[in-house]
C-alpha cells in the first residue's frame, strides 16, 4: 500500500470540504447485507438517481465472523466488492464498521459467541478489546485500501454508533479511534449520537467530527454541534421498522422533506436513514427490549424512498428535487421500476410435524441443567431439550428465564407453549406419571440497542416440577438450513403417558412442523409470498432462508427477490412450530398491514 496523500473530505470553518472546496454530503443508507448482491449494482444506482452523492453503510461484524477466526468475505458478504460498485457508480462511501452497529440487526453486530463470553460490551474490557483487534486486522486494511486518498470511494469512516446512549468509557472509544488510524484509516473520522448533550458529551472522542442521529432535531442539532465542524445528521429517520404484534409505521413524504430541507437550509450535510432498507434474510432481523421483547419483522422496508423491492415513490422523487440544486450537471435517469411475478399459488403440503424435525437431528451436548444457545454454539433459531422426568399428581412444569418461547411436549404429546414475557408455567398430567420432556425452543430475534444487547438465548436458569429442577439435559440444535424429510429417523417416542397427557388438555388445533410447497416459473423474477393460516414460521426459498412470519403481523407478504428464483421448478419450505396454513401465494403487491404514522425522537 502507498503512502496516501490528505484526506479527501475535511472540515473547517463549520463547513465540509472535498479536496478543499465546499461540499455537502448528500447521502442515503443502503445496507449490501439487506440486499442480495446480484441487486446491489440496482440499488446503488437508484440512489444516485435519488441526488445522493454518497451512501453510507454498516459492516455487521457477527455476518462476517459467525464461528471465531472464520472471517468470511466472499459473496453476500464481499463489502469491499460493494464498496467498489458504489465508487463505479459515482458514489462517495461513508462506511460504519463499529465494533457495535444497532441497525435492529442481531445482537447490534456484536458475534453472539463474543457476548455469551463478556457482559463488558462496547468497553475497555480486554476480553472485548482483543475480539474487537482481531476483528479489524482483517477488516480495516481491506477498507484502507479503498479509501479516496488511494484513489477508491470511502471518504468517512464512523468509530463508534450512538454510543453516548450507552456507556462512558472513554478509553474504549480512543481504543477504536487509535485502532483505525494505526491500520490505516486517513480520511474523516466521525461519531454519531442523539440531541441531548448527554449522549453527545459520552460518544465523542477527540479527533472525530461529531454528528447527529434524529427523526426532527435540526435545530438541537445546531445547538449542540462544535462549531468549527460541519453539521452532519449521520442519521436522518425519514421512516421506521417494525416490530411483530405492532402496526406499520410509515412518515409522510411531506414530513420527511421538511426536516431534509430544513437541514440543508441550516448548511448541513444529511445521510437517509434508510434510503433502501432492504430484508432481514434469514434471522438476522434484531430485537428492542422496552418492558417486554419486541422482535423486528422481516421486512426493513423502512417505508424508504426506495421500497424493499427497489420501487420508488413521493419520497424518492421530493429528494431528487431538493438534491438537484446541490449538483452541477443533470441527475441520473430515474429507473424503471422492477419486475415482479403475476399472482399464483401453490398448495402447502404437510411433510412431519415439529417434534418430527427436531428428533431428526442427532442428539449433541448432554449436562445436568439445560445449556443457553451460547454454550451449544447456537447463533439462532430453534434448539431441542430434552429430559426424562417424573411429576406428582398435579405438578406443574415452569421455566424460569426463557429466552424467548417454548413448545413444550411430553412423550409426543404437544402440551403448550411458554413464552419470556407470557405463561412461563403449565400443568403436567393431573394423574402423575414419568416421560420424555422435549422443549423446543425458539430465540424470537437478539437485542440490538440498549442495556439488554448481548444478552442469552435459550433456557438460562432451569426447568422445575413443581418446586424441584429436572436434571439431565440433552439438546438438539436445530440447523439454519432447510429441513429435510427426515421420515427415515426413529418417530417420536410416545410411551404410556401419552394418553394421561391427552386427558390434561393439550393444545388443540392445525398441525404444526413442516410443510412444502412447488411453483413453476416460466420467468424469475421478484415476488412476494404470503402463507395464509400460517401462525409462527421460518420459510425457505430453493434452499435459501427467506426469513420468518408471525400471524400477529403487521407484516404479511415476505420478499423473494429474483435472483433466488429459478426457470422451471421452484421450491418452498415452511416450518411453523404453531399452525401450518394449506397454501403459499405469490402476491402482486407487498402488504405491511395497518399503518401508523410515526417519526423517530
């Protein structure tokens, strides 16, 4: 690597500069995670279409380093590849590679094998620090290289993500800024926290630019800012996600617009969040914690100014308009909108149930008390445990801290579900009797903001009868994969307390487990699935995790881009560990559900 020459964009006088004249970062996020690749060139070009001159983009360390010491670079995960795209396309890259990352991603970015080692998150804990330092020797050299002052698109790079509403270590921030520079980092270095001097005096660290995170705080913004630097919103919430159980919240274009142009009237620089939301794939799709879990949809739509499947609306067109001024020849052509297939549907074929699938997998860790995903080596999703018991006349079973939801069955029989902030008991038998225990056990999304980030998953403390624990645990950790048939597996034990259970009541009511469904495709392209009936499912499409839906909603349709699907015979599976529907439909149209106007804080 040559030496490089100064850095591309500056600050002075409260202005941003680009190789010393004036210039305004107008900017959109775009995660290349949230988007399959083969789209990444699309999108990056509807944002230039948009005014942007820059996109900014996380890089969440937990999608690169699922196993500790296997960094992955390739493919969906080849940043540096996107980074190169945006810089063909035109686009300055603000990039956000924070050890932390928020984004309502699992876990905030952090590896779940990292938090289930240290509760000392985002400090100066040397357990943390020395993750973090083996972390970016792989990462921060691949981004040097693309930086502005060797000729590539990064012109920002973000040290840390609203950390000053989340602790006071100072130590730990000047680690990262430290950490940065020393691999190679030349260009602006910035911070980003919300409008109260709390968070801005926590998350600042000498020889950073400071900016903000807000949904209508300019002028707090103005306020608080320093004013030899720029003003920048790194982070202005033109819409919002969602969380299942809620409503879809949407912002108006006119509302949005009105806080951009009020910034720009002020002289700052903006960056969209989102610009392009995109999907949470698979179950990356985070978790708030207020009072109770609230998981994140699948869907990051974001109601962005370019839809999750690249459409385009109000939003997108009054940003072309208030970006125009700020460019010196013509805007890009807008695009055409995308393709998508016509309504279908296929019907939804049960294969086996639930407990079927879980048996299936071979039998792993056995202890004496049941183990947290963490110590299984369990990233998400679904583990099996299981225990010979015994239980008086009129126990009951009870789990104590459950992270997040149960399906409990005793010798084969579906005997109920707990849930973390619902029924974390229920009766056995009333006769009394002994049996096989299997509790298979669902993490609904890890926490990615606040006090509870990094916390575990699984059964953490134990599983009583009555006043007693059970011991003896085996667990099964059920793979991210598509589920096979496993119908070659030994069935399901149900010994003689199957009828006992019976008679206590078992829920009632569709089967659940797994289920598949057949579409033949004369031409692929995007589409989106509904599975009407269905009440709590993960879905694959040929084999790739598309993410889950939830009965509860808002969020109804799941997005399958076209490059997952295929000419001629197209498969879908579906594993619902509560109520399997009877059809998949494609759908013309996505649908959120129910709306609900809301502007971030």
């Amino acid at each position: 690597m040559t030496e490089p020459t100064s850095p591309a964009l500056t600050y002075e006088d409260g202005a941003l500069r680009r190789h010393g004249r004036g210039f305004r970062m107008l900017s959109g996020a775009v995660h290349y995670f949230r988007i399959h690749p083969d789209q990444w060139e699309d999108r990056l070009r509807r944002l230039a279409a948009m005014g942007a001159n820059t996109v900014d983009t996380y890089i969440p360390w937990n999608f690169h380093e699922r196993v500790e010491g296997v960094v992955d670079f390739e493919g969906w995960r080849d940043a540096e590849r996107f980074i190169r795209l945006a810089g063909e396309v035109g686009l300055d890259v603000f990039v956000r590679p924070s050890p932390y990352i928020c984004a309502e991603w699992a876990n905030g970015g952090i590896p779940f094998w990292l938090s289930g080692r240290t509760r000392s998150l985002r400090t100066s804990d040397p357990v943390f620090l020395a993750a973090v330092d083996a972390w970016y020797d792989e990462l921060i050299p691949r981004l040097a290289l693309l930086q502005a002052s060797h000729g590539g698109p990064i012109t920002a790079v973000q040290i840390e993500n609203e950390y000053g509403s989340f602790g006071s270590d100072h130590d730990y921030l000047v680690h990262l800024r430290d950490g940065l520079r020393a691999r190679g980092i030349v260009e602006l270095l910035t911070t980003a926290d919300g409008t109260t001097a709390d968070m801005v005096r926590n998350g600042s660290v000498e020889g950073a630019m400071g900016s903000f995170t807000f949904g209508t705080g300019v002028a707090e913004a103005q306020r608080l800012h320093v004013p030899d630097q720029a003003l920048l919103c790194a982070e202005l919430w033109g819409g919002w996600f969602d969380h299942w159980g809620e409503q879809h919240h949407v912002r108006s274009a006119a509302s949005m617009i009105g806080t951009v142009e009020e910034l720009l009237a002020a002289g700052g620089s903006v960056s969209l969040y989102m610009a392009h939301g995109g999907t949470n794939f698979g179950l990356w799709a985070g978790a708030n914690h207020d009072g109770v879990l609230q998981p994140t949809v699948t869907s990051y739509d974001s109601d962005a100014p370019i839809g999750e499947d690249g459409t385009l609306n109000d939003k997108f067109h009054a940003l072309r308009a208030a970006f125009a001024p700020f460019h010196n020849g013509d805007l890009p052509p807008v695009p055409e909108a995308p393709r998508r297939q016509a309504a279908a549907s296929a019907p939804l074929v049960p294969v086996v149930s639930l407990l079927d699938v879980a048996r299936a997998i071979p039998s792993g860790a056995t202890a004496p008390m049941p183990l947290s995903f963490e110590e299984l080596g369990a990233e998400d999703g679904l583990v099996a445990y299981e225990a010979e018991i015994t239980y008086a006349p009129g126990a009951a079973l009870t789990v104590d801290v459950l992270h997040d939801r149960a399906v409990v069955f005793l010798d084969g029989v579906r005997l109920g579900v707990l849930e973390r902030d619902g029924v974390r008991s229920l009766d056995l038998p009333a006769a009394g009797g002994s049996g096989l225990l299997v509790l298979v056990v669902e993490s609904q999304g890890r926490v990615n903001y606040g006090p509870h980030t990094g916390e575990g998953k699984g059964i953490l403390a134990g599983v009583r009868i009555g006043r007693r624990f059970a011991h003896g645990w085996t667990h099964r950790v059920l793979p991210q994969d598509a589920p096979a048939d496993p119908a070659a597996a030994a069935p399901s034990r149900v010994g003689a307390a199957a009828g006992a259970a019976v008679a206590a009541g078992p829920t009632a009511g569709p089967a659940d487990g797994l289920a598949a469904a057949v579409f033949d495709v004369a031409d692929p392209a995007d589409a989106w699935l509904a599975f009407p009936g269905g009440e709590n499912g993960m879905v694959w499409l040929n084999g790739f995790l598309l993410g889950r839906y939830r009965a509860v909603g808002p969020q109804v349709t799941l997005y399958a881009p076209a490059p997952l699907w295929r000419a001629g015979r197209n498969e879908i599976r579906v594993l619902d560990t509560d109520a399997l529907g009877s059809v998949v439909e494609i759908r013309e149209e996505p649908d959120f559900g129910p709306v609900e106007e809301f502007i971030g804080a």
